[in-house]
C-alpha cells in the first residue's frame, strides 16, 4: 500500500516562520523544527532566520552531518506541494530558462541537476561545432 505524503504549499510553510512555530523546507520537504531549536547546536537563530523558507542552501553550506540528516527526518511533516498556486505562478511568470526553473522549484536532484547541465554543454558545443564546420 503507498504511502500517503501531506503536500505543504510554500505559502503554508511561509506561516510557520517563528520560533515558537518553526517550519523549514529542506530538499522539497518540509520540517517542523520547533522543538528542536533550543537543542540546535549552532543556535536557534541560525534556523529562525529561514523559518518558514527553503533552507536547503543554507543546510547543506552547514556540512551537517550524516546522523544530522538522520535527525532532520524525525521532523517532516510532508513535502512541498510543487503543483501549488504561488510554485505555479512563479514558473509561468519567469523569464528564465527551464533549467533556472528547476532550480527554483528543487523539482530535480543535484546530481540529476549537474547531467542536465552536463547535457546542455554537450549539446552547446555540438551546435557551435556544426555551425564552425558549415563556415569552412
């Protein structure tokens, strides 16, 4: 039987941005760590300060460690809902290119991130290299 997953909208999230009701979004999930700030070793203004945002930035420029990971899954509380209203508005008004797209939304794993990119380089040259031929 599937397991089922609440989907948090960033909007939902977005309430829950102070420290006695602490929501963070880690790699599209989404943690209540409001009971753990006070046993946060760097602090709990250091988790504040993104309460209610994507954190995955900031948690990974951390160099938190395995059991830390480990620690963090006690916290979530379901997933962001990438299909919301605000993720959705987001995309159709931006004019960056997909791959910024996917940035924004974390739809994609970093190292699904880095053969995108390593795909869009081949496919750059391949194109630069056809058009420098054709000019011979």
């Amino acid at each position: 039987m599937p397991t089922l997953v609440k989907l948090v909208s960033p909007e939902e999230a977005a309430e829950h941005s102070t420290r006695e009701d602490c929501w963070i979004i880690v790699d599209g999930k989404v943690y209540d760590v409001t009971e753990y700030l006070s046993d946060h070793p760097g602090g709990d203004d250091i988790i504040v300060n993104v309460a209610g945002k994507d954190a995955t930035d900031e948690f990974e420029d951390a160099g938190h460690s395995k059991t830390a990971r480990e620690l963090l899954k006690g916290f979530c509380v379901g997933e962001v809902d990438l299909n919301s209203t605000a993720t959705v508005a987001a995309e159709a008004n931006s004019s960056s290119s997909a791959l910024s797209q996917l940035l924004f939304t974390r739809a994609i794993s970093p190292l699904k991130l880095w053969a995108a990119a390593a795909i869009a380089v081949a496919g750059v040259s391949v194109a630069a290299g056809v058009v420098y031929c054709r000019r011979k």
